[in-house]
C-alpha cells in the first residue's frame, strides 16, 4: 500500500479524477449557472457600452467632417 502512495503517476491519475468529478458537479450547480448568466450579462452591457461609444464617435467625426468640408468650399 506504501508503494501506491509513492507512486506519482498514479496519484496524479486520481487527482485528475477527483478534480474531474469536482468540476462536473460544479459546472452542473444552480450557483455556477447564476454566475455563468451574469458574467455573460454583464458581458453584453460592456458590448452595447462599447458600441454606443463607437456610434457618438462616428458621428461626431461625421459632423467634423462636413463642417471642414464646408469651410473649404466657403474659402
């Protein structure tokens, strides 16, 4: 029995093992689900943050834009 607990291949083996048998019970739990859903939430409020920023850039480069052009036509 000594000699199986020196052996590291074999510990590892278990291990690997347990900690799968850990992680599918986890990934299957109510908790991991709710923050699974709110990190993805959170993860679309960053996104339509970050695409509503991009839209006011755009249309302020637009307005720069036209305004240039319309001074350059004026000269």
């Amino acid at each position: 029995m000594k000699d199986l607990l020196k052996n590291k291949t074999l510990l590892s083996f278990v291990g690997g093992v347990v900690a799968t048998v850990a992680g599918t019970r986890f990934v299957k739990s109510d908790c991991a689900r709710k923050m699974a859903v709110k990190s993805i939430a959170s993860g679309m409020q960053v996104k339509d943050n970050a695409m509503a920023t991009y839209d006011t850039i755009v249309e302020d480069a637009k307005d720069i834009y036209e305004e240039a052009k319309n001074k350059r036509a004026g000269e």
